[in-house]
C-alpha cells in the first residue's frame, strides 16, 4: 500500500498548497497538484492522466478546493475507487494532518473525519478571538 495525494483547485493554489506541504513535510511526500483552467487543457484530461499512473492498491487522498467547484465535481466521479477518499474545502491544517498521517495503514472514514473536524479548528475570525483573549486576561 501506498498512500497518495493529488490536490486540485483553480487557478495555482494546487500548487501553492504542494509546495507548503512540501516545505513541513519534505520532498519526498508523494504530492501531485493540478492547476485547472490556467493553461487551456481540459482538466478531465490531467485527471485521467493522472488516475492512469495508480495501482490498485494505491490510497489516494484528493483534496479540492470548492464543493461546487468543477474541479470537485470532475474528481467526483472517481468516488467509487477503492481505497480513494476526496475532500473539498482544504486548508492547510487539514492537508498537513493527513499528509502527516502514519501510512502504516489505510485510513478509516473515522479518523479522516476526525482530521476534517479538528482542521475547522483553525478556522478562526481573529478580530472576536482576539477580544476573547483580552477578556480573559484582565
């Protein structure tokens, strides 16, 4: 088993998120971006492009960026591959858990789920967080 992860969103963020990954976790985390719609390709062509080059029993993480985005949408279809788990509205706490995430394993419905609600976590409007903080010290 071996665990991949390919993000896709419009435009370069893909890319920004891969490279972030990358600068927490190393070059050697096994991370494939897609940029929709920046060069003229149809992106259900990166996408079979892509999905040809795993086995079997490859996981496959996908994360992207808009629920009722196309580019979700196209990667939905792929749902119903084994082994493949597809999240949307990423952020990079919730990418960085799972890519930090042992291998040893695949994971469960369970413990991504538990990922994605801890990740909302980080979900902050500062301005009232702040306010709280002060309150709490005086």
């Amino acid at each position: 088993m071996k665990r991949r992860f390919l993000i896709a969103t419009h435009s370069t963020l893909a890319e920004g998120f891969t490279n972030a990954l990358q600068f927490f976790a190393g070059d050697e985390i096994d991370v494939t971006y897609i940029n929709a719609y920046i060069d003229g390709k149809p992106i259900d062509e990166k996408i079979n492009s892509f999905f040809s080059t795993l086995n079997d029993q490859d996981e496959l993480i996908v994360l992207t960026d808009l629920l009722a985005g196309s580019v979700n949408q196209n990667l939905y279809k792929y749902i119903s591959r084994e082994h493949t788990h597809i999240l949307t509205g990423i952020n990079l706490a919730l990418a960085l858990s799972l890519v930090l995430e042992s291998a040893n394993d695949y994971l469960t419905k369970e413990r991504i789920n538990q990922l994605v609600n801890s990740s909302r976590e980080n979900i902050v409007y500062m301005n009232e967080f702040q306010a709280e903080v002060d309150d709490d010290d005086e």
